[in-house]
C-alpha cells in the first residue's frame, strides 16, 4: 500500500534543505537549494496524492499544496 503521510520540505541542520514524510525523520530528498528539493517533494506529493507542506528557513510554513483529489465536486 503507497504511503499516505504528508511530503514536508524544510530546512536542515547545517545548511540545504531536505524532504520526509510526515512523522519520519529520514531525510528522502536533500540538496542545498531550496527549489530544488521543493520540486522533488511536490512531485512526491503529487505521486502518493498527499498534501505537500513547505517551511520557510525560520521552520514556519510558509505554503501549503494539496494533491489529495480533495477538490469540491461539481454539481450534477
């Protein structure tokens, strides 16, 4: 079964940046710019149909994508 847990980008200890999912602490993507790393995880969140959070460098989030198929129905 594919994971259903939030893709996170945030920054890293020591510098870069870096992807995991929510509730883990294993880095899966790691790169020393931030749009790079960014593209990674919301192609992660797009694959496994999850949200995909991004924090600024201070830690706080700064954007939220939800790929989740949460969208409102139309009418009819």
């Amino acid at each position: 079964m594919a994971d259903k847990r939030n893709v996170w980008t945030v920054p890293l200890d020591g510098g870069g940046w870096g992807n995991h999912y929510e509730g883990s602490t294993r880095i899966m993507d790691r790169g020393s710019r931030k749009a790079d790393v960014q593209k990674q995880g919301r192609e992660r969140a797009r694959e496994h149909k999850v949200e995909h959070i991004i924090q600024k460098a201070d830690g706080t989030i700064g954007e939220r994508n939800s790929y989740g198929g949460d969208s409102p129905r139309r009418p009819g």
